[in-house]
C-alpha cells in the first residue's frame, strides 16, 4: 500500500494529457501557414514558434507530445503544399508523401531544443534558433533539397531585414525571427503554460524552466541587439546604393498549362503565341528576349557526324532519332529567324538530346540564340526535381513511377557544369526551373562562371530564370516562387529576370526588390495571363560574403544540432546533470 507521500510524489511526476500539447502545436502551425502564401501575413512569423516553445519550459514532457507535435506539422505542410495536387492526379500521392517527409521536422526541433536547454544548460533563447537554422540546413539538402519556406521568406516585404541574406543567407533572415520568438517564449508567464494544459495539477512551480531577473534583461537585450544589427546593417547597405542601368531585356509569359506542351497538336500554337508575344516586345528595342522553360516544342538534337542513321537507330530503337535528327535543319533555322526577326539574343528553353551509340542523354536545357542565327551556347539544368524530373532508387522499386503523371521514358540526364551567357559586353547565368529556389545551386553556379579580371574575380552581371510554372494553375505556389528567388538576389548581390509560363514573370534588384513584374493584357493580373515584361536590368557592383563563404553560418547551425543529438542518444550513459539553473 502506498504512503501519502508516494501518492504525492507519483502525482507531481504524472505527465500532463495530449491535449494542451496538441493545441500548442497546432497553434503554431496556423501561425506558421498564415506567415506564408496565400494568406503571406509575414508578421506572423514571429509569434509562430511561441506555442511550441513552451513545450521545452516544462520539465516532462506531456504524454504524447511528440505526436502532437508531429499532427501539427503534418497539419501545416498539407495546408502549405497543397498546390502539388494541382499538377496532376498522381501528384496527389508525392504531396502526401513530401508532407509526411517535412512534418518530422517539427518533433526533431522540439526535442533537439529540450536537450540543449534541459542537459546541456543553454538558454531557449539561444539554443531554438541555432536548432531552427540547422535543420532548415538540412532540410535544404537531405533528399536533393527542399528549400521552400524558409522562416525568413516570410519576411520578404521588410526589404532592410533580408539584407543580411548576403552575410549569412536567408538562413540568417531565420535565425533573427526564431530568436525573437523564442525569446518570447522564454519570457512568458509560468501561467500561460498551466492554462495550456501542460502542467500536471500537482506540479510545482520547479516543473517549468523559468529565467531569474537579470536573466530576462540579458535575453530581452541580446535578441533586441540582433534585430537591430541586422536593420542598421540592412540601411547601411542600402543607402547610397546606385543601380547602373544595363540591357533592356524583354521576359515573354505565355500562359499554357503544362499539359499541352506533351500533345505535340498544340505545339503550332504554342509557338504562334509566341512569336506573337516577341513581335510585341521588339517593339520596344529590347537587347535580349527571353522565353520561358521549354516553351520551344522542337528538340535540339547533338550526334556523332560519323554515325549513320541506321546505326542510330540501331543503338535506340524505341526514341524515333532518325526522324527528329532529320528534322534538325528545320528547327535550327526556325530558331535563328526568329533571332534574325527579333534583332536581338534570344534565350529559349527547350529541350537537348546528346546521343551517341552507347548513351542516349535528355537535358532541359536554354540556349542563346545571337541575331546572326548562331548559337552562342548553352546551359544543361543542374538540379533536377524529384518525381519532377526524375525518380531516385527507380531501378530498385519500379512503383516509384505512380508517383509521377509521366509514362515510360521518364526523366532528364542532370547537367555537368554551369553555363555563362554573354552577349554586347554583357555576362549572364541562365538557371532553370525551381533551381532558383535553391541557395546552394545558385551561390554554385554564380561562383563558378566568375570570370577572372585585374580587379579580380568578376561575376557574372545577371541571373536568367526560365520557368514553367503552368502546373500550378495560379495557386500560391507562383508567389511563393517568386518570393524564394528574391532572396537568391540579396544573396549573392545579383539581379534576376524570370520568364515565366502562367507567371509570375519579373525584374528583381540585387536588395531583392520585385521592380518590375508581369501586368496581364486582359485583366491586369500578374499570374494566368499573357504578358511582355521590359526593362533595363539594375546592374549591382557590390561584394557578397555568402557568395564567397558560403553556408557558413547555417553549418555551424547543424554542426550544433548534432552535438545536441549526439549528447541526447549517448547522454543517458553519463552521470545525471541538476536542472538548468535560471539565469
């Protein structure tokens, strides 16, 4: 039989139920969703990780309280990412799947966080953001990547905060709004966390993580002088800075859905519309023209000039070469009159095959086309888009083809190196797709086209995204895109154009400023309408520390993040520390 104070001691360490916890996570999932497209309320995004923090202030966690935290999670990735269903059917399956994927983040972060802060003694305010950071980190690259809503997206419109994005990425931009929020969490009454429900009735004032007096001034004052930092440096930055006018480009946006550009029927209309679209931007006296991402139907076809037909056909009987090779002398030439006509370089997106006897290779490619109807080069699009482009572990588990809306014969070859444009004295980087949502690819590809000077190494003057975002039907997925490439900008200080199918088509500054984007002929809308964007292109001389150091910051991050999950598998075998003492 029990004494009273056994009765007494097992109700003060009986956790507290699922339900304050499951609240508080799904808390800051709303919040989380509202801070972003289609809602992009970004002062949200301060106050969203408060209700999961104060998981990490109480000293035993609530019964299931990872799941919840997970539910949340999963909650907010269905809500966030529910455009992918809109590309297709099947794409249904790879919206559930990358959900599913995403939403472990958010229990990984709690418990990361818990560790730091009731093992090894560091302040939540501290120690939430370095978690966030790292694991954005993570996030970025695990799986070939998935760098879309980043904390500090959310603050695309305060254009003097996201300047630090060319010290530390947009992973700093995180960092700075996480150790807002947390220190609000870190700060709040113990009474909020009893009204949650996640205390248990006969807990102590002991069971919940509480910072002293001059512990709250520190906290308070640190989190307040990092936010000031980064806004005093985001107008130091930006004052005085003069944007020197470079070449009038001209972006065409067509607006097809994706799926007509596989029903070779509608390729004649897709290229009148077009041509008709550059007729209208030639008006203008632009210097390069640019289409979106294989808006030009017709292949351009690379072979061996000692292989014979037969041959060809012979090595890969089942992708009819013969006759597109034979078709070759027709789309060459159409693609040098249109350059000829339009009196300008021309950057198109299609698509290249490279065969030979023993390959057979597929890019999505852009080519730049000179007025003289030469080919100036092209670029092979780097980073593929899982499920997108192609299927990981294909060979081994055939079923992974239901996740695509796509047959047999799926999927491109990745490209081998970046590519540099260069047309009137002018140097610029094409980048295709969603690979400029992508930091590292970016940053990659705009360190390696640097062309050696007197001055040293020169980058090149601009970025150009082709794109297709016409799977998307208009959703926030096309905002969110543009909001994510915006940072690229800021990141390594270099202006972008975008040319894209359905929109959002766009001039962006180096400070990551949208100067310019697409106004539709029929409604004035800037997504599912035609469109002929034309500007001169804010050229930007200044330096960027990202660009030459790299992820930095963010590493250091997750080198953190796994000390804390090291010391949280193996700390179990170490001698039990106190409790963190408020300080």
């Amino acid at each position: 039989m029990s004494t009273p104070q056994e009765i007494i001691t097992s109700a003060r360490n009986a956790p507290a139920g699922m339900k304050g916890a499951m609240v508080a996570s799904g808390l800051s999932s709303l919040l989380m969703w509202g801070a972003f497209t289609p809602l992009d309320f970004g002062p949200l995004a301060w106050l969203c990780l408060i209700p999961l923090l104060m998981l990490v202030r109480i000293e035993r966690p609530v019964r299931r309280m990872y799941l919840a935290v997970y539910a949340g999670g999963l909650l907010f990735w269905l809500c966030t990412l529910q455009w992918m269903r809109l590309g297709d059917e099947t794409m249904y399956i790879a919206w559930l799947a990358l959900a599913v994927y995403l939403a472990l983040y958010f229990p990984v972060f709690v418990g990361l966080v818990r560790s730091a802060v009731w093992r090894l003694h560091v302040p939540l305010t501290l120690a939430a953001p370095i978690v966030w950071v790292g694991l954005e980190l993570l996030r970025g690259h695990l799986l070939t990547g998935f760098s879309w809503y980043f904390l500090g997206h959310s603050q695309y419109r305060w254009i003097e905060m996201i300047q630090i994005s060319d010290l530390v990425g947009a992973y700093g931009v995180s960092f700075v709004v996480a150790l807002q929020g947390a220190c609000a969490a870190d700060l709040l009454p113990e009474a909020w966390i009893a009204r949650l429900g996640l205390l248990a009735p006969a807990a102590t004032p002991a069971a919940v993580l509480s910072p002293s007096a001059r512990g709250r001034f520190v906290r308070l004052a640190c989190s307040l002088g990092v936010l000031l930092a980064a806004l005093v440096y985001g107008y130091v930055r930006r004052s005085g800075t003069e944007f020197q006018a470079g070449p009038r480009v001209a972006l065409i946006q067509a607006n097809f859905t994706s799926s007509v550009k596989h029903n070779p029927e509608e390729w004649p209309r897709m290229q009148k519309t077009h041509e008709r679209l550059t007729g209208k931007a030639v008006k203008e006296q632009p210097d390069i023209i640019v289409w979106p991402e294989t808006m030009f139907r017709w292949a351009l076809l690379e072979t061996p000039p000692d292989l014979s037909d037969e041959q060809l056909q012979a090595a890969h009987p089942d992708k009819q070469l013969v006759e597109i090779r034979r078709a070759q002398p027709g789309v060459r030439r159409k693609l040098a009159t249109l350059a000829q006509m339009a009196g300008a370089g021309l950057v198109i997106g299609l698509e290249r095959i490279d065969v030979d006897q023993d390959h057979f290779h597929v890019y999505n490619s852009a080519v730049l086309v000179r007025p003289d109807g030469t080919i100036g080069g092209h670029y092979d699009k780097l980073h593929r888009v899982v499920f997108g482009e192609y299927i990981p572990l294909v060979e081994t588990f055939p079923w992974l083809k239901k996740l695509t809306p796509f047959g047999e014969g799926f999927g491109i070859t990745a490209g081998r190196a970046p590519a540099a444009f260069e047309y009137q004295g002018f140097r610029f980087a094409p980048i295709i797709c969603f690979e400029d949502t992508v930091p590292q690819v970016v940053r990659g590809i705009v360190d390696a086209t640097q062309q050696e000077s007197t001055a040293g190494p020169k980058r090149v003057d601009f970025l150009v995204n082709l794109t297709n975002d016409g799977w998307f039907h208009g959703s926030s997925e096309l905002d969110q895109h543009l909001i994510t490439a915006a940072f690229r900008c800021v990141e390594c200080r270099t202006p972008m154009v975008r040319a894209v199918n359905t929109g959002i088509s766009a001039f962006i500054d180096g400070d990551g400023v949208v100067r310019k984007k697409a106004v539709g002929e029929k409604t004035h809308a800037a997504k599912l309408d035609e469109a002929v964007v034309v500007d001169n292109i804010p050229l930007d001389s200044r330096k960027s520390l990202y660009l030459a150091g790299g992820d930095w910051f963010s590493a250091s991050c997750l080198v953190c993040c796994g000390f804390v999950c090291l010391m949280a598998i193996f700390g179990r075998f170490l001698p039990a520390k106190a409790k963190p003492i408020p300080a």
